[in-house]
C-alpha cells in the first residue's frame, strides 16, 4: 500500500499557490501517476471542507491462487512459443 495523500495535496497546494481555484481536471493534471475520478473527487471535497486532504492509500489487489496461477499457465505458454519460434530460426 502506497499513501497517495501527499500527491493530492502537493497537487491542491500548487495550484492555490498560483491562484488557481483546485478542480478535478486540474488536479488530474498535476498528479504523476494517475488515480481514478473517485477519489480525486473525495480529496477535493474533503480539501474544499476542511482544507485538507484525507489519508488515502492505493492497494495492490490480491489474487486468488487460481488467478495466479492462470497468469503463470499463461506466462508458460507465451514463453514457450518463444521459445519454439527462435528454434526454428536457428
């Protein structure tokens, strides 16, 4: 898990630094990795509450042991045809 609430307030902070009213889109456009509308909208909200930003973390789904799995089966298969076609180059 990653805390990404110092990217939106760095985000807000600049643009009311440069007299800008914060808005989604604006925000949008600041930040260096992209986050989804939702919580752009929740942090703005929030900021535009309290002036500030609530702690939101970005988490990295977990998967199921049959869908990692299946991404190896696949990973396997993809690689083998690799392999097959650089032999028939050889």
């Amino acid at each position: 898990m990653s805390d990404i609430s110092q990217d939106l307030e760095q985000a807000i902070s600049s643009l009311v630094a440069e007299g800008k009213e914060p808005s989604v889109a604006l925000i949008k456009a600041r930040l260096a990795s992209p986050l989804p509308m939702p919580v752009i909208i929740k942090a703005l909200q929030s900021w535009k509450k309290n002036a500030k930003v609530p702690k939101i973390e970005k988490t990295t789904p977990t998967l199921t042991s049959e869908q990692r799995i299946e991404q190896l089966e696949q990973q396997v298969a993809a690689l083998t045809a690799r392999i097959n076609q650089l032999e028939q180059q050889i």
